[in-house]
DNA sequence: GTCTCACATTACATCGATGTAATGTGTAGG
DNA sequence: CCTACACATTACATCGATGTAATGTGAGAC
C-alpha cells in the first residue's frame, strides 16, 4: 500500500494539515516540526496522490497537445518542444491526435472537460469546422497555426509572408514557373489558403500571371501523396523552374519523385518546403525551407495558457514567431 | 459551474449512486429511470470528473509512454500507433521524453507512482542503469526493444537477427568491405550491442575477418551527428563498399554525406538503415531497411499493460515482433 | 499576574464519484 | 392474507489532499 499524508503524519506526530503545510510552503511550518515531517516522508517514500490533489483544488498539472498526425517529422518535432517546456515548468502532457477530423477535435474538449486537463494546446486543421467553442466553462485554449477563429488564444507563424517570401526567393535566378504544391482540392485548410496566397501575392509582385496549371493539389500532406501527385502531374505537365512545397515533408516526396524521373535537383528544378524539419537538412540534396523557432512556438504557447489559466480576462492574445527563409542546397542556382 | 452527478441526481429526481449506476452500467437500472437520467445528464451537458473517478477507484485512465527522443520520426511513429490503439481501448496517453538520461528514466517511475498514471510503456536506452525497479507497489511497465531487464514485460524485434540478415543481404552482390554506422563509444546502449552482434555474426558467416575500422562510431543516433561522423571516417579512411547504418535517421544523415562528397548510392556504395520509417521511403535514394508493424508492436505492448493491470501473477512475459529486410533503392545492385 | 496578540497546529468539512449495506417496492408462493 | 425473495434504489462512508475556522502555545506589555 503506498503511503498517505496521513501515515506521514502519524509518524511524524503531526496531523495530516501539517505535512500538506510542508509540502505547500504556503501556511508557515516551524523548522523542527518541517524536519520532522520531511524525514517521515523520506521514510515511508511517501508520492502523493495526483488525483486527489486534482479533485481538490481543481488542477491536474497536465495539459493536452492535441496535433493532426503525429507520424509527421514537424509533429514530433513541435511536441518534442512542448514536452520539454511543459516539463520545465512542472507539466505533463498528454498527448492526442486529431486525424485532422473536426469531429475529434470537438471531442478533446469535452475531453478537456473531464478535467484530467488544464489546458490545452491544439492545432487545428479545418477551418470553420473546427470553431472550437471556447465558453467560459472550458479551460483556456490555445491554438498553433493558423486559423480564423476568434475566441481562443493563438500561436502562429506568417505563413502568407512566409510563402510570399519563399516564392520571391525561389524567382530570384530568372525562374519564372514557379510551381506550388499542397493546394487542396476539397476543403481547404487554412494554412494552405494561407501560403496559397502568399504564392499569388509574390506572383503579383513578380508581373507573373497565375496559372492554376502550376498549382498541384494534394489533400494529405505526406511525403507518400506529395510523391504521388507530383508523379501523376508530370505525366502531363511539362516541368517547371521550381516548385514550392507547403511543408518540408511534401518536398521529401517530391525530391523522391523527381530523383526518379532523373531530374536533377537544382539543376532543373528548384525545390523548396516549409517548416525546417529535420530530415530536410539531410535530403538529398539538402532542402531549402522557412524555417521559425519551435521552441519559441512551444513557450509562447504554454506562456498564454499559463496566463490565461489565472484569469480568463483580456480577449483573444495573439503571438507571431518570426520566420526566415534557409536557402540550401535544393535550390542554389 | 460544471454539472456533477448530484446535479444530475437532482434533475432526473434520484439519488446519486443511481446516475452512477447508469454510467457505469455494471448494477442494473430500471428502463424508465435509466431514460430520466440520461435525458438528465444530456441537458446539463454533465461529464465526469476523472480526478474524483481515478481517486475512488484508483484509476486515471491514463497511460505515460516514455521514449528518449521525440523528434526522431522513428519515435514519433511508435507514438502515433500507440495514441492510436490506446485510444481505441479508451485509454489516454501521457508523453515523457527520457532524453536518453537514466535519471529521467528512474524520475517517471516516481510520477508513475503518484498515480496519474495506469501503467508506464518505456522504451529505454541506457543498460543497467535503466534497470526500472518493478516492485509489487508501483504500477505495471512495459519495455519496448532491446533491455536486458528480468522483470518487466517487454516487446522487442530480433535486433541481432535482423542486423544479421542484412548485412548478409548488404554481402550478397560480392560486396565484402561493409561498414556499421552506430556503435557507441562510450557506455554503449542494448540495441546498438545486439546489432553490432548481429553484423559481427554475418561477417563470420561470410567469412570475412572483422575490422574494427569499419565500425564507425557515432553515439548520438540522428542524422546531424551521422553525417559529421561519416564525414570525419571519409576524411581518413578508404569508401566501404556496403554501410549499414543502425537506424534510418543515420541512414539519411549518410546519405547526405556521401551525396556531398560526390559518392553515388548504390552504385559506389550500398546503403541500408532500420526502423522503415517513413521519410525513408522518400529518401534519395529510398532507403534499404529493416521495416517491422509499429501498430503490431503499440497494440501488443498495450495488451501486455493491460493484462498486467488485472493481477500482477505470472512473471516476465516477452513478445517478439516479426522483421523482414526491405530492400530499395540505396542497395539495389 | 493577567491580558493581548502573533503564530503554529489541529479538527472538520470538502472536492466528485462510487462501493457497501440497508431500505423500499413489487411479485409469487403457501 | 402473509411470508419470502428478487430487485431497484437510497443513505452513508470512502478515496487522499487541502482550505477554513478554531484551538492551543508562547512571548511581551501593562
């Protein structure tokens, strides 16, 4: 049987408020009775009980990190960022997967609700479908990326600059069909529309006609239907200057795919992601991206539902994480 | 306020244990009432308190899964499968990330303990450090891989085995010099020691005498450090004709590398990795592995864990995991 | 010596859900 | 008509930690 604030108490000859009252450091404890009790706690190897301190005092010092495919190398690496952050500050995470399903994302909230869960961090993919009720009786809400939504708090990198950027980047050696792949066919994310418009934006700038021809769709953004679809549209397309990939993890696709059709990369084709994961510093040949500071993405993050956990005052707080564009070697001309 | 079963009691014109009769479905209600207190906690949006549940019944419903890295895409894939089957059963899953620190690793089993968590599925890295102390008062563990560990359940693929086969699968094209890329210099890990094993015992097989300047060490296993280790080896030493790399994300560190230096793959050397992960299949070129059923591995480790919740009788239970060798196009003759 | 005030400590109630034992209600058998 | 028994429902206690209000203990002031 494990041990209660109860048997430390009785061993150490104090009562049970006591030993709390050590543990807490709020109420005043004289220093030999707080010794007393610290060894009895040794003692007896005493951990206390984490629900009941939950059912208590309402908290349960776990928050929820709720992200749409945690295969993804970005995934994990954002979660990689949480985790360590939360663990700082005395957090644990628990961890979901969305599927991008909006039907899930509105059942972590209830989930949230369970209070199991102070808070909860969460990055939404659909757009209006996922209008996460934020009402007072839920806990703060936090969400990464972008969305238009406008209760919740929220966590996010310019995506339309970025992408307007990285388009700018990408025509800067003459290059002037400038494909853009992760355009959705359906219903369109709100990152894509995003960094879609981005795309069209440099173009203006650029005097370049939009051409739908240029924009390659592909609804899943894994490297497996990036490989694909930029398979089936060479097929029929001739091949552009370079091609603009929505995240990095589309773009190891693509170099898949153009590595074996025997397109040589940059030499005939430009190609850059988004997101800087890791993998595409080591693609080959090594990946040009927008990258940002996902440690910042995870401090920034939990700082507001830290904050916003003590009272649920101030509107909607947003925080941008600056982005820059990492030229390599994918596209050095 | 958020409604409680009280509240509920109140509105359906019973008593308490009868709401919690009808959740829990194990002592039988009347139809009519049943229907009254649903229609109840429908309208009062009623949802449980799992503090108030895990702290009656000694349950939280929440399983921790540590692993050391979770950034590595070969972590995040087993984390997937793991939220994914665990959520199947109703389970949650809180994440922890070791750091490949045996502190840490020993620091969870404590946070175990105080009881927000059912069962702990940990995948350790050091040795005997991580020797988790499975006493009777702490709750179930589950090891994943390779631990020489005597008391906790494990699920665990070959790793001499499979490292074996591909070397000799690496040899077969008359290849003789084959290089390893992850043996550890310093206190070396479980799973680099049995795959160094298993390529030592293929090279006897093949009766090629071993050559300690083929193993090139590298004691962080990610593709930044894989790189630079192949990097230095190549400054010095003579190309292998094989290199068989301890994980994918070396793997694709290495690729990099040899790109880099201008070393085709396969053609002058053959590359393999393991783990299947997925930015693998994509790499340039795709990548020979040892590929295994990650939701095979989530979904037994979650049954170990929940066998083991219902009595703690029988001793260590093992379950091994099939592998095969996937090969690609880095290796293809 | 008594009164006050500061301060450490304690008894008790409480958070919400649920097991236990007891109560209430009905039906069948004698 | 009464007893017996099955079954639905209820009152109460409990899980462990902690806030509240009350109690106990001492030092210092008059």
């Amino acid at each position: 049987m494990r041990a209660t604030v109860k048997d430390v108490a009785r061993r150490a000859g104090v009562s049970p408020k006591t030993v709390s009252n050590v543990m807490n450091g709020i109420v005043p404890v004289s220093a030999p009775t707080r010794l007393r009790v610290e060894q009895a706690m040794e003692e007896l190897d005493y951990v206390p009980n984490l629900s009941a301190r939950g059912l208590r005092n309402g908290r349960s010092g776990v928050i929820g990190l709720a992200l749409p495919d945690l295969a993804t190398p970005f995934s994990a690496e954002i979660a990689q960022s949480i985790v360590e952050v939360a663990h700082e500050q005395g957090w644990s995470v628990q961890i979901e997967e969305t599927g991008s399903d909006p039907h899930r994302e509105q059942e972590l909230m209830t989930r949230a609700r369970a209070n199991l869960i102070d808070g909860l961090i969460l990055n939404p993919v659909v757009l209006k479908e996922s209008a996460v009720q934020v009402g007072v009786a839920l806990p703060p809400v936090v969400l990464l990326g972008e969305v238009t939504q406008q209760l919740a708090d929220r966590v996010f990198v310019d995506s339309f600059a970025a992408a307007r950027d990285m388009t700018l980047a990408l025509a800067k050696p003459g290059r002037r069909r400038i494909a853009v792949l992760g355009v959705n066919r359906g219903r369109q994310s709100a990152t894509a529309i995003q960094r879609a418009g981005g795309y069209e934006a440099a173009l203006q700038v650029l005097g370049i006609a939009k051409d739908e021809s240029l924009m390659i769709s592909c609804d899943s953004w894994t490297p497996a239907s990036a490989a694909e679809a930029l398979m089936e549209y060479l097929d029929v397309h001739p091949l552009p200057e370079a091609l603009f990939c929505f995240t990095d993890s589309m773009a190891l696709g693509a170099l898949n795919t153009l590595w074996k059709r025997g397109i040589r990369v940059p030499d005939d084709i430009a190609v850059a992601g988004f997101d800087d994961i890791i993998d595409g510093r080591f693609a080959v040949p090594s990946l040009t991206t927008v990258s940002f500071d996902k440690r910042a993405i995870a401090s920034e993050a939990l700082r507001l539902l830290t904050e916003r956990m003590g009272d649920r005052g101030h509107g909607q707080r947003l925080v941008e994480i600056k982005y820059r564009i990492v030229e390599r070697d994918s596209s050095r001309s």
